[in-house]
C-alpha cells in the first residue's frame, strides 16, 4: 500500500554538502544524500514554524505530565523538533534525565566546587542515551509506514531499537547487526531480552555498519543508525534538558564521548538553531573525547587538520587515512566499547559542531577512563565506560588549562553502569586474572581508585573489627 505524502515544505531534508544542497520531503526516508552521497541534515524554515519566544516557555510543559508528549524529556521540546505530527509521535517517556553537581567527581577533574556537572543519560528507559534518538527515529518511521527497523550497533543502540520495538506493539520488527566479541554482556541482554533478531557477524562495529546499510538499501529496511537525520534531532534535546536544568543559563563547556559522533553532532545543530532563533546569546564551547584506541577524529582533527570549510573538508584526507587504516589493518580497540568505531558517519556534521562551538578534539587512554569511571561511581553516579571518556577528558583539558577551574563544565555521561559491568568488576574486584584478561589486555595496568571486596572469616568478632576499621578510615575510600 503506498503511504500517503505528508506535506510540509516548512519542514525538509537537504543534503549537507553545499555543492549539492538537493532538498526532499520530510516523508521520504533517506540515509544518504541519493545524489551525491553526502549526509542529509533536517531543516526548518523557522519564519513559517511557530517559535517560542523564550525557553522559559517550556517550564509550563511541567504542569502537563499527563500528556505523554509533555511527560517525554524530548517532545516537551517538540516546537524546536517540529517534524512529526502529534498523532504520530511514539514515545515511551524517555529523556526524563538528571543534571547532578558533582563535587567529588570535580575535585578530581581540578574544579572548583559548584562547577562540574554530570548529565546522567543512564536514566533513560534502555539505559543510555540513545533513546533520545530512537524515539524521533520511531516516530518518522512510523510516519512514512516502515515497520522492518535496524541498526548495526556496538551495543546501545542495539539495545534502544529492541526496547522501542517491543514497548510499542505498533508492528516494528527490529533487526540488529554486531560485531564478534564487540558488544557488553549488558547490552547484548537487552536486545535478546526485548525480542530482536540479532546477526552476529565476523568482525567490528564498521564492518556491521556497512553490512547494515547495504542490506537496509537492499530489502527497504528502514535504518535507525545515527546516520539517519531524524535520530539527531532528537539527541539534540539532550542540550535543551541542560540549559533547563542551569536555569536556561548557558555552560562554559559540553564534554562529550566521540564514537559515532552522533551526540556532537546534534549537541552543535541544537545551538546553532537556538542562537539562530535568538533563544540564547552564546554558546558553550564543545569538547569531544576520543578513546586512544578508537582515535579517528583526533588524528583527522588534531593531526591531520581536517577543518569543517563551510562545508566542504578535505576529503581526500580522510579517505587517505581510512586507506592507511585498512592497509595496516587496524581496527578500533577500547574498554569503552560504545565508542570502540574507526568509520564515524557522522564525522562531517561534527566538524560543523566544532567550528561553530569553538571546539577541541582530546583523545585518552583506556586507563584514564577506567580511572575517570571509578570517580563517577565513588561520586554517586554510575556509569559504562565510554561516558566516563568525557570526565577524563575534562580533566586532561584542565590540566593543560584550556579549561579554568572557574568554567562551568557539563560533561555527558551516556550510558548506565550496568550497560558493561564486566569492565566494573575487574577493576573493583580482587581477582587479578580477571583484571588482567578483561583490563591489563587493553592497556590498564592499575586500579588506583579500586573499591576492593573485603575477605573475612565467618566469625562475627572479625566481621565487626573489619567494620570499625572500615569506618574508622572515614568510610568513603574516595
């Protein structure tokens, strides 16, 4: 049955590449430009849309909870993502996140009390931030009348696309792509647990990401990885949960994990749009952190000086790089699985991220974000890997002081503690086989903030000295 073209011409799709530009309806479904191959971005003429007048307009959504639009962290925003229709909106009360001081957590970054804050994506119904994504993903398929949905996933998103599949009983069947040994015990439970059909294939997350599109191209599947336009669009309600949590007040920093580079992609489109609007009169500054071994926007930003140029970067340069890469044989290698990814798609949207945020580029060792991980756990939020690559980051920034000890920094953490609990006890735990099969292979040769288990007799006198020494330490082992 062919489905009905919804028209909107306030509301579209255009290529990125500006020696393109081609433009399609908002009910088409596009994952590359059909032209020239390019990235499609989501485009609003904001003179035909209403606009609010001041984000503090949105504080009303508050009274409203009983409107599933208004109760889901990203709809409450909807007139700032106005593509879908109400009706078909599909939502299962995501974005409902926390913005937490974090004292403890900046003490160790080298901040000064009041001044770090941790953005906890955890909360979301599939434990990571990718909900954010999914459900304007979702919510456009269901527009155009697909029902088959896939991903190739380090574990995530693989995990949101089967919850969303599953808790929406609207005729989704999703299909996921991993890599072999690529993907947390805790992510991979989610995506059996929720129903998906799961292809496991020989090799890693690029190798899935290009099976996935070549096989969505092929069979009309409708593809939910970040490289698809409308899942950014809702990422980028992320920032707008930010500036409402600081009192509409805009930080000094964002600091964000860089895997597929989804997040800072959408983090720079939202302030673009928002100062466009004139609904804030400066923007943060963006940081996005690399792992070393999953470092391709660091080498191409950092090294290679690969620069946004209004849209149009030197991509003979990156094709060159990715060329070394297959010649030598490297494949992205990091604790942080949900960053582990040398072929980021959306590479060039965060280029344009960066040149607007005055962005900076840091990549850090596997040590480090083990180290950063421990500090967020032992400061009352726990989280995978991959998020803590952001308060690593942080701290490297400071110390090479291009971040004060005065600045306001919001530092993303993407994903549960649960999301990779493998990774969490092997450095807390006392088994060094463990620790060494799961940790020492990539690199970490200490657990300096460990909070080991206590072995003791069954003896009650033991049990009790064990305790008073325990509390007689000051109990916070931090």
């Amino acid at each position: 049955m062919e489905t009905p073209r919804i028209a909107n011409e306030a509301v579209f799709q255009q290529c990125l590449n500006p020696s393109c530009a081609a433009t399609f309806a908002v009910d088409e479904a596009h994952f590359a430009c059909p032209q020239c191959g390019d990235l499609i971005d989501v485009v609003y003429d904001w003179d035909r849309l209403p606009v609010p007048r001041s984000l503090k307009d949105f504080e009303a959504k508050w009274s409203k909870q009983l409107d599933p639009l208004c109760f889901s962290g990203v709809w409450r925003f909807r007139e700032l993502l106005p593509f879908a229709p109400a009706e078909q909106v599909v939502t299962i009360g995501e974005g409902r996140t926390l913005l937490q001081r974090a004292d403890k957590v900046g003490r160790a970054v080298g901040l000064e009390p009041g001044r770090l804050m941790l953005q906890y994506e955890g909360m979301n119904p599939s434990g990571s931030f990718k909900d954010n994504g999914m459900t304007a993903a979702f919510s456009h398929a269901r527009m155009i009348g697909a029902r088959r949905v896939a991903c190739a996933s380090t574990g995530n998103t693989s995990a949101a696309l089967a919850v969303y599949c599953s808790a929406t009983d609207l005729g989704f069947k999703a299909i996921i792509f991993v890599g072999s040994g690529k993907i947390a015990y805790g992510k991979l439970a989610q995506a059996l647990d929720h129903g998906a059909l799961t292809v496991q294939i020989v090799g890693d997350f690029d190798d899935a990401m290009r099976r996935v599109r070549e096989v969505a191209d092929r069979l009309g599947i409708y593809l939910m990885n970040s490289v698809n336009p409308f899942r950014l669009e809702g990422q980028k309600t992320i920032m707008f949960r930010v500036l409402e949590a600081m009192g509409w007040e805009v930080p000094d920093w964002i600091v964000v994990p860089g895997g597929n580079l989804g997040n800072s992609s959408a983090f720079g489109k939202a302030f673009i749009e928002l100062k466009h609007l004139g609904l804030i009169d400066r923007v943060p500054r963006l940081a996005v952190i690399n792992a070393h071994g999953a470092r391709t926007l660091h080498e191409l930003y950092g090294s290679r000086e690969i620069r946004w140029r209004s849209g149009l970067p030197d991509s003979a340069k990156v094709d060159a790089y990715y060329d070394e890469l297959d010649a030598a044989g490297v494949k992205a290698s990091t604790i942080a699985s949900a960053i582990e990814i040398n072929r980021p798609v959306n590479f060039k949207k965060c280029l344009r991220a960066l040149d607007f945020c005055d962005g900076v580029v840091r990549e850090v060792s596997d040590q480090e974000i083990m180290d950063a991980k421990a500090w967020v756990g032992a400061g009352g939020l726990g989280c995978e890997p991959a998020s803590a690559a952001s308060v690593a980051g942080a701290r490297r920034l400071r110390e090479e002081g291009i971040i004060a000890p005065s600045d306001r920094v919001v530092c993303i953490l993407t994903g549960h503690q649960l999301k990779d609990p493998t990774a969490t006890v092997a450095y807390h735990g006392a088994d060094q086989e463990n620790f060494e099969k799961v940790l020492g292979s990539r690199g970490v040769k200490r657990a300096g903030y460990a909070n080991r288990p206590v072995v003791v007799p069954n003896d009650i006198d033991d049990i009790i000295r064990t305790i008073a020494l325990y509390s007689d330490s000051g109990a916070s082992k931090s």
